[in-house]
C-alpha cells in the first residue's frame, strides 16, 4: 500500500533542467522582442519621419526583371486592344516627331540607343503609369530595326510594369501620314 | 544557464568547450551584423518600408508595423550579442530572423524577382541583388545563430561577469 502513496509523493517533482532552459530562453526572447517593439513604435510615434501604422495606399513597389529588360507583347497596328480606354501611352521617337504628329493622349519619351535614359527618368515614367491606373501600357516607336518602341518597351517592363506591349512597325504603320 | 562548461587552466578543453569558446566571435560578429542592418532601417523607415512591400509576402496593413517594429529587435537582439546579456534569447530570436528572412528570399527567387535584398541599406536590385548566394550567406548566418544558442556559454559577457560577481559575493 506504501508504494502508491509514495510515487504520488513524487509524481510533480521538478522540471527537467532542459526543459526549464528552453522555457526560460524563450520567454526572455519574447521579452526583448516585445520591449525592442515597444521601444520602435514609441519612437516612431514622436520623429517627424514616423511612419503610419497602416500605410495608407500600396506603395509603388518597381521590381526590375533581369537584363535586358522585361517581357513585352507584340501588337498589330490593327489590334483592337489600342482602342482601349485604359491605355498608357508611349510615344518613343524624338521630340520633332512627336511634335509632327503622334497618337492621341502619348505621352513622348524619346528612347535613343546610344544616350539611354537616366535611372532616374525611367523611375518617374514608371511611376507616372503606376498612378495613371491604366491597365495596358502600349509603346510605339520608330519602327526601325531595332524598334526604339519594342526596347523602349522593354525598359518599362524591366522597371516592373506589367502588361506592357509595342506597337509592330511602329509609328509609321500606325499614324498613316504621320499624324494623329 | 545551467550546463556550464568547466575550463579550469591547465585542464585539456573538451569539444563542447572549444564550442563555447568558438560561439564568442560568432556572437560579436552576428551582434555587430545585426546593429549594422538595422541602423539604415531605423533612420530611413519608409524606404525599408518600401523593401518589406517589394517582397510582396506581407498585406498592405502589416507592412508598415513590420517596418517599424523589426529593425529595433534586430538593434536589441545584436546589441545583447555584442554585450553577452541574455545571449542564448537573443540568438533565439537572431535565428528566428533569420528563417523568417529564408522563407521571403526563397520564395522572392522563385518568382524570379530582381531586386534588392533589402538586408542592409536599400541600395537598389543593380547593386545588392538578391541571389541564392544571398541564400548561402543568409544559411550561413543562421548556422552561427544556432552555434551561438547551442553552445555560448557567456565567455567574455556581461551575464557572466555579473554572476561570477554575485557568486563572489
């Protein structure tokens, strides 16, 4: 009868030292993470660069696709995708160009193979189509080969824009007589 | 802790002793590496806020948190290190870090994303690009994050110095 009333005795003796080790470990940790966290939102409550708890709106997040740039579409002249409404525009030829003529609502970019736009010109075109809310971004170009609109096109979709096409052939089978 | 190693001098040093003394490098470099990373985060929060949604894991309204809560536990988990104060948590939470950091590059370079890592400061994918050599070295942190929580014994830390203090006492 003795044996029972002993091994009860014994039953909730001491935790294990490892497993008093692995509990302790992980509460300290959890302590400095909530104090370090504490700490962060305390001080980014009071600096004037302080970020909001909950940003706001997506940031514009550009992922750039490996070289020499990002996927892009191919589109006939007579696609009717260009009809849409929901288009960016990309006009790629030089400024005298442009000025003689381009596609309703293009915006001009002058893309040149041998002086190749800033980082920083490239950044504020991607920037413009993120918050144009347009779902297709069409660049047209030259129509030479190469086609300064299919790199120019290229280079946008390098930049992390999405759904991004030229127009075959260019401005010249696109703009008959060269104008709008 | 308990299970400390003894090292009384002239006494041959055993595997696990060797172990403890080879973790106090290990943890003054991952201390100094983690105070490092941190610094660009905490002083320009919305670009590292700009990594964190580059990542494109986290949802909109985490992401900010994220970016302000993380960088402080990466500055205090580094500066317990570098101190030798409360080292086996902080390792804890340096190596949970760093699968936490694993899983986002891993499934950033199954999306074929060309970017910044993000890890220090945001310089740009033309520069810091993501690879699996940043997965390599990202292992390699780990492994020392794990060699400093199994085997540190607080040589050369605060921790010690203030128990060998109280004991004297």
């Amino acid at each position: 009868m003795s044996a029972p009333l002993s091994f009860a005795r014994a039953a909730p003796g001491p935790r294990s030292p490892i497993r008093k080790a692995v509990l302790r470990t992980l509460l300290e940790a959890a302590a400095i993470a909530g104090g370090a966290a504490l700490l962060g939102l305390a001080v980014n409550a009071v600096r004037p660069s302080g970020l909001p708890l909950v940003a706001p709106a997506p940031y514009e997040t550009l992922v750039p696709c490996p070289e020499p740039g990002g996927p892009v579409a191919a589109l006939e002249p007579s696609d009717p995708a260009l009809g849409g409404s929901r288009l960016f525009l990309v006009d790629a030829r030089d400024e005298d160009a442009f000025r003689n003529g381009h596609a309703r609502g293009a915006v001009n970019v002058p893309y040149d193979w041998l002086d190749p736009l800033p980082e920083a010109a490239l950044g504020d075109l991607a920037r413009r189509i993120a918050a144009s809310g347009a779902t297709r971004v069409v660049v047209y170009g030259d129509g030479g080969r190469p086609d300064s609109g299919e790199h120019l096109g290229r280079e946008i979709s390098g930049r992390g824009i999405r759904n991004v096409a030229f127009v075959r052939g260019g401005a010249p089978a696109l703009l008959p007589g060269g104008a709008s | 802790m308990t299970g400390r190693v003894a090292t009384t001098p002239g006494e041959p040093l055993s595997a696990a002793g060797a172990a403890a003394w080879l973790a106090v490098p290990a943890r003054w470099y991952l201390g100094g590496l983690f105070v490092l990373a941190a610094w660009h985060k905490i002083a320009v929060p919305h670009d590292f806020a700009i990594d964190v949604a580059t990542y494109e894991v986290l949802p909109l309204v985490l992401v900010n948190a994220v970016a302000i809560i993380l960088p402080w536990i990466e500055v205090g988990a580094g500066l317990l290190l570098l101190l030798g104060i409360r080292v086996r948590a902080a390792a804890l939470l340096v190596a949970a870090m760093m699968i936490v950091f694993l899983a986002a590059l891993g499934l950033a370079l199954s999306r074929g994303l060309d970017m910044s890592c993000g890890c220090f400061a945001s310089q740009g994918a033309e520069t810091d690009p993501i690879s699996f050599r940043t997965v390599l070295r990202d292992l390699l942190w780990l492994g020392l994050s794990v060699l400093v929580l199994a085997f540190d014994r607080g040589h050369l830390g605060l921790d010690r110095r203030r128990e060998g203090a109280e004991y004297h006492a």
